[in-house]
C-alpha cells in the first residue's frame, strides 16, 4: 500500500512539472470528462428597488428646505408660552421674597426687645418697643398681599416663601400677648392683628407652629422670674401650658414637622413643672398658691 501511494504522488508531481513548463499544456485525461459533464449553474441577480412612500419624500423635502409643519408650530407655541409663564412666575417670587427678606428683619429687631423680659426689664416698658414694630409687620403683609393677590388663586403655590417668616411673626405676637393678657392670642384675633382677609389669610399650621414656637420661651421665662423674686409666676405658665397641651392633643397631626414641634412642647411643660415643684417643696410663694394648685391639679 506504501509503495502504490508514493507511485501515485510521483506521477501526479510529474504531470504537473511538465504542464507548467508546457506553454500550451493539453487537459489531463481525467479532466477531459469531468470538463465535458459538469456545468455550472448561471446565477441571475436581480435588483429589487424599493420606492419611498410619497409622504416620506414630502417629509425629506420639507425638512431639506427647512419648511415648518403644523405639529412644530404648536410645540414651539407651547414652549414660548412655558417661557413666558416661568419668567413671571420668577419675577413674582422674587418680588415676594424681597418682602419675606423685610418681615425677617423686622421679626428679629422685635425678638431682640422682648429677649429683655428674661432679664427681669419692666415688662410694661419692653411691650411698648415691641409693639412699635407691629404697624411695619402689617405694612408689609399688606405689599405681600398686593403682590400675590396678581396671581388670583396661587396663594398655596408660593406659600412657601414666607411661611417661616409668618411662623416666626405668630410666635413673637402670640408671645407678646400672653404677656399682656395671660392668655392665648387665638387665630382670628391673630389675623385681624395682622390685618389679614380671606384672599390673603393666615394659614392654619402656621398659626399652630409659631404657638409652639411661642412654647418654648416659657421655660427660660420661668425660671428667670423665679430667680427674680416671681415664685407665683410656674404656676400661671404651668397652668397655660397644661391647657395648651390638651388642646393640641385634641388634633390629629401627622408625622411632620408640625407633629414634631407639638412634641417638643411636652418637654417645655415637663420644665415648667419641675420648677414650680420646686417652689412647693421649698414652700416658696404668695398667699392663694394652694388655690391655684388645686386648679392645676384638676386642670
């Protein structure tokens, strides 16, 4: 078998040496009839050219020439309208915050005056320079009324930018009140103070937490009476406060920062309670302190 193979593949190298020296070689024997039988196939390739729909090359041109559709004009209607309304939209905020920037001023000179209770300055005198300052507070609420009141019906849209403001308004007045009255500057008598109406009201969570931001400067105001002398003055404010609590928890409040304020007032009566603890104990106070616990007491 070995010997038959390599016949084989030198007769086949011989054929093709001479066929490439040969310059017009003869077709192999076994060529000749595989030549003669075998016939390939013509392949016909036809192109298959697929026109565009009439529509599309309307589409193209116009969109060559820079032609404006129906569709493109509304859209770019609608966006120069966007336009216009976010730019008044700014234009108005910023105004309102310009005014919202006021009423913090002027809030924090008037916070800076009645901080002079805490030591122990003639409350009648402290009041007065306080009060100085409402007829500006209501000046500028009123501009701020004039300013939102050109957008009827967004009063809530830009709420947000004086609601701390407001907040801290509520807080100082309501504090200035219980000064003079021993009592709570409730939410109508708060707004007619401001001189607010039903366009441009006072809204009701402002109102309930600045009352607790009013709260919180009961504590200190307690314990600086005590030391002035004033051992009458826990039992009032825990008193207030006891009542002013069980208000509150006669609303639902959810999980926010109202909710939040609200607990924090606990933690003020818990104060005042234990100063006017102490007083009992130490026996100190005015003739008419039993009466007045036994009222806390039932309260």
């Amino acid at each position: 078998m070995m010997k038959s193979a390599s016949r084989t593949a030198l007769i086949l190298a011989t054929a093709l040496s001479h066929r490439s020296l040969n310059p017009n070689p003869s077709t192999p024997f076994f060529l000749r009839n595989a030549s003669a039988t075998v016939s390939l196939p013509l392949i016909s390739y036809t192109t298959t050219v697929t026109r565009r729909p009439s529509s599309c090359n309307n589409f193209c041109t116009s969109m060559a020439a820079g032609d404006s559709s129906p569709t493109s004009a509304a859209v770019e209607k609608q966006f120069d309208k966007f336009r216009f309304s976010l730019e008044e939209s700014g234009n108005l905020r910023d105004r309102i915050k310009a005014v919202a920037t006021e009423i913090d001023s002027t809030t924090r000179i008037m916070h800076s005056i009645l901080l002079l209770v805490h030591q122990s300055r003639p409350i009648p005198e402290v009041l007065e320079k306080v009060n100085s300052h409402v007829d500006k507070l209501k000046q500028l609420f009123s501009k701020l009324a004039e300013i939102v009141g050109e957008s009827p019906g967004q009063y809530y849209r830009y709420h947000g930018d004086w609601r701390s403001e407001t907040q801290q308004v509520v807080s100082l007045l309501a504090f200035t009140h219980w000064l003079e009255t021993g009592s709570l500057l409730i939410h109508t008598e708060m707004e007619q103070k401001l001189e607010l109406n039903s366009e441009f009201c006072l809204d009701v969570e402002d109102y309930l937490t600045g009352i607790c931001f009013m709260s919180n400067e009961l504590p200190r105001y307690v314990v600086n009476q005590v030391t002035a002398g004033d051992y009458d003055c826990p039992r009032k404010v825990l008193k207030f406060l006891t009542d002013l609590h069980a208000s509150f928890r006669m609303l639902n409040l959810r999980n926010d920062f109202l909710r939040k304020k609200f607990d924090g007032m606990k933690y003020d009566l818990r104060k005042v309670e234990e100063v006017y603890y102490d007083v009992k104990i130490r026996g100190l106070g005015s003739k008419g302190v039993a009466e007045g616990d036994q009222s806390v007491q039932e309260s």
